[in-house]
C-alpha cells in the first residue's frame, strides 16, 4: 500500500460494510492531515523530476502553500515533458545552477512574503526532506520544524549526508511522518467518490456504482 494503491486493491479492502466502517471512521492525526495536505500541493508541481508540496503550519492554522515549478512566464517542464536541467546536459553536481524549477519550501516562503504573513516559529510540512538551499532559506525565515516524508536520496550520497547534517546543526526540529495505511485508503476513498456518501446513491436507494462493491444500505442504517 506505501508504494502504490490500485483503485481495484482499494475495493477489495473494503468490500463489506465492518471493513468501510472502519475505514471512514480513521482519523488522521494533525500530523498526517497537514502532510496529506502537502501532497496534494504537489499535485500542483511542474517539475517531472522530484514534484514536491510544502505547506507552512503554525497553531495548527496553514499559513501559506507551495510546490517546485517553473518562474512564472517561463516554460514548465511538465508541459515540455522533459527536464530542462538534463536535457540542457547541465550535471548534477551544478543542478541549482541550471534548474528553472523554484522549490516548494521556497515558493511557500515567498507567498508568505507576498502576503505579508509572518512565518516566525512556524513549521514547514514537506514532501521531501528539504535541500541545503530551503534549509538555509527556512532558518532565515524563521522555521522552526521540518516535517518531511520521503528523504532526499541522490546519486550523491556524500552530498545527501551534508544536507541531512545541515537541517541538525540549524537547530531545527525534524520528524519524519509516515502515512498510515487506513489513513491513506479513506484519503482514496474520499478522493475516488463524494466525501458525503448519501450522495453514491441514486433515487432508489440503490449504489451509484463510482465505489464498487459496498452495501450502501447497510451502511447507512
């Protein structure tokens, strides 16, 4: 379930009304609700090579989104459908040299800014543990915690290593957030048909079919 989740597996999960019960009742910690939130900014991302959400969070309250992608009025990789870094044959080494991709970190700090929304001694949850540059930029502004969920792993471990030292030596608080398996079905569930589930049904009672196999009766009795 953590790597990928097919529509088909989801249903066989929760073909009888105990099993959906269950589902729909699981709660997601603030945690993995703000984290969810963060993948969902990604969805958003341009870059086709690491798209990444970065959401800023303070007394529970989102203050400001981002994702990676192109500067406004320039081409979007996505849309290309390549990288603009590799294709150019930039290496990796100077990839932030080369790259027209601003970070998620970064653009959530800047829509701060253009706001004018303080982010002092908020957290930043992210897809991605954060590179040495937004490492550097969320001290500036003031982050105080880094929530992240996958690492950044690279060719370049030695280079990885540094970065990850970076985030300790800062002072910042890190955690790294896993996604519970029920936790992320009900977020497909929710995703795949309508959050309030009398709306599967259709004039006679019956199930609409958008959510296969579930007995919409009994689950509403």
């Amino acid at each position: 379930m953590k790597d990928f989740v097919r529509k088909d597996i989801l249903l066989d999960y929760i073909g009888t009304p105990n099993d959906f019960r269950d589902v729909m009742g699981a709660r997601p910690s603030w945690d993995e609700y703000f984290m969810i939130l963060a993948k969902v900014a990604a969805t958003r991302s341009t870059c086709i090579s690491r798209p990444t959400g970065a959401l800023i969070v303070r007394n529970k309250q989102v203050l400001s989104t981002g994702y990676n992608g192109s500067m406004p009025g320039i081409a979007h990789c996505s849309d290309e459908g390549k990288c603009f870094r590799r294709s150019s044959g930039a290496s990796d080494a100077g990839k932030y040299d080369n790259c027209r991709s601003a970070h998620a970190e970064a653009n959530a700090i800047a829509q701060a800014a253009k706001n004018g929304v303080n982010v002092g001694g908020a957290s930043v949850y992210v897809t991605l543990c954060p590179c040495y540059v937004c490492t550097k930029l969320l001290v500036q502004a003031g982050i105080k915690k880094v929530y992240y969920e996958f690492e950044y792993k690279s060719p370049d471990t030695k280079r990885d290593k540094l970065w990850a030292e970076a985030l300790k030596q800062a002072g910042l608080e890190i955690k790294k957030v896993e996604l519970s398996d029920i936790v992320l079905q009900k977020t497909l569930v929710s995703l795949l048909g309508a959050t309030s589930w009398r709306h599967e049904l259709k004039p006679t009672g019956e199930p609409t079919g958008r959510i296969e196999n579930i007995n919409m009766e009994e689950i509403h009795k």
